[in-house]
C-alpha cells in the first residue's frame, strides 16, 4: 500500500474513531441527565410558599426532560417511519407522563394536566426537531416545527409574567400591592371576581375590584408577596365601600406554620371591620397579630397569606382595594 494512502486512511479511521468516542460520551452524559431528571421529578421542587418563579420553572421542567427523553429513545430507535416512531414517543410519553402524575401524590404532589400537557409537548420538540431521516416533506416538518415553537411560546408567556411580577414584588417591598399594573392581580386569589379599576384610587390611578358572589365565605386572599414582615410594626390598607349601607368584612393573617394545625381558627389573627361608604384606612398592629395564636407566637418572618372574607351575601357586593402596604 502506497505511504499517501495508508496516511489517509489511518487519518480517515481517526476522524471515525473520534466521532464514535463523542457520540458514545454524550450519549452516555445524556443518559444520566436523563436518569437525573426523572429523580427529580419525586425529590425535592417547589413547596406550597415557594416563590413563584421557582415554581414555574419547576413545571418547565416536565417539557425538558420528556424532550430528553423523547430525543434519547429516538436515538435508539434509530431511522423509520414519522407516523410509527412518533405514535410510539408520544404514547410512551403519555403513559410514562400519567405514571408520574399517579406516583407524586406519594411524595407529597399533586396531580397536574399542566405538567402531563408539558410532558407530551416536550415529546413532540424531541420529534420534530430530532436530526432522524424521517419520511417527511420539508413544509410538513418546517410546520410542525412552527406549532411546537408556537405551543412553547405559550407556555412561556404566563412564566414570563410571573417573573416580572416577582421582581416587581421584590422592588416594591414594604408596599405589598399598589395595583398600578396589571400584573399585580396575580398575587391575589380568593372566592371574587377582581381586576385593575380606574374609577377608584386612594393613591395613584388604579385600585383592585372586588366582586363578591353569594356563596359561603366569599372573599380576597393575597398568596404571593415577601413573605418576612418581621422589621414592620403595622399593615395599612385602603378599602372603598360604594354603598350606602355600611359594609361588614372579617379579615385574618396566618404564617407557613398554620397549615400543620389544620388552619384552626385559633392558631391565627383574626379580626373584623364595618366601614362606612367611602374610602377606609385601616390598620393592623403586627404585635397583636403575633401573638394572636393560642399556643405559639405566629411567625412574621415566614407570613404565607391574608384574607378579607365576608360569611355569606344576600345579594353580590363590590368593593375597591388600594396600597396595601407595611410600615416601619
């Protein structure tokens, strides 16, 4: 064999030496990604006071590891048919995806549509943007590609929203909700109806809305928001009563610990108000919320909600909130 050609053929075994060494080490650093994914999918995560960021991402995390996945099974699979290797990620996906779901409930998780719809979505990124030869048309695969782009893209906006909000929390700490942007309606929750309103404001030009119905219990829950209130001696808020009747609503705070004694009622701060119509200020003393508990002093370090709630309307009642805030 002449000295040229036995050089290019040694150089040309290199090349596929070193192509077969870095398939077989990302594969095989892709595989334990993988089996690092599903153990994360029973150990640790976002808890109920998690903040809010950490636990949408959490949930994207469903999307990334069924794209693991869905790439790896493809990977060994190797070249065939569209239809037939994507009917068989996607009902694996399905089923790996509905097993998951079952089992966190043993790990103290609860079940999610959301994270089954992820699952399946990350197993469709895993198919149409995988390097295999499927038997496709170019257009066919370019839009598929586009919906998948499109379905992530709409997962991520409401994530995108709730990390400009948790920031905005942060920046505008003491105050809890001043409710000039429209994000803010996020931290709340509760039995109502709410939004931002401009026909109200006790500061700036915007209030929130709240549209209480006639069931039991009916009310506005703030959930999301720094939770250490321990520097601040007072809470203020600003309540708008329409009517002309004076308007009657009980009101509680109650710290991360209150979950574990089955949100009794004395294990928390519980007060009521009567407001005449027209703009309210009220103030809560932060002492006598920590020591509202029976057994134990609340925690104003790990604060997890407040609430104003009414018993039961006999007939729908709306009222406006503004600048919930703590002071020094």
């Amino acid at each position: 064999m002449p000295a040229r050609l036995f050089v290019v053929n040694v150089g040309i075994l290199d090349r596929v030496m070193m192509k077969m060494h870095f398939f077989t080490v990302k594969k095989t650093l892709l595989s334990a990604l993988s089996l690092l994914c599903l153990l994360l999918l029973f150990v640790g995560g976002p808890g109920p006071y998690s903040l809010r960021t950490f636990t949408f991402a959490w949930g994207l995390g469903h999307l990334l590891s069924f794209a693991l996945w869905g790439y790896l099974y493809l990977l060994w699979r190797g070249a065939g048919s569209f239809r037939r290797l994507a009917g068989e990620v996607l009902l694996l996906s399905l089923l790996l995806g509905g097993l998951t779901e079952l089992l966190q409930a043993g790990f103290g998780r609860e079940a999610s549509w959301v994270d089954l719809g992820n699952d399946l979505l990350g197993a469709g990124t895993a198919l149409v943007f995988s390097r295999q030869r499927f038997d496709w048309q170019p257009l066919s695969r370019l839009l598929l590609q586009t919906a998948v782009v499109l379905l992530i893209g709409w997962q991520l906006i409401p994530f995108a929203k709730v990390v400009a909000d948790d920031v905005l929390a942060q920046q505008q700490f003491p105050l809890l909700s001043g409710f000039e942007t429209r994000l803010e309606v996020s931290r709340w929750g509760g039995a109502c109806r709410r939004q931002i309103d401009v026909s109200q404001a006790y500061s700036g030009a915007r209030s929130l809305r709240v549209d209480l119905g006639t069931q039991r219990y009916a009310g506005l829950a703030l959930k999301h928001f720094p939770a250490d209130w321990s520097g601040y001696s007072r809470l203020r808020f600003h309540l708008y009563n329409p009517a002309n009747e004076p308007f009657q609503f009980y009101f509680r705070i109650h710290d991360q610990q209150h979950k574990a004694s089955d949100n009794r009622y004395s294990d928390r701060f519980n007060t009521e108000f009567t407001v005449p119509q027209g703009w309210n200020s009220l103030e809560i003393d932060l002492q006598e919320v920590a020591a509202a508990p029976k057994d134990r002093q609340l925690d104003l370090a790990k604060v997890a909600g407040m609430n104003i709630f009414v018993g039961k309307l006999a007939e729908p009642f709306s009222f406006y909130l503004d600048e919930v805030i703590l002071l020094p």
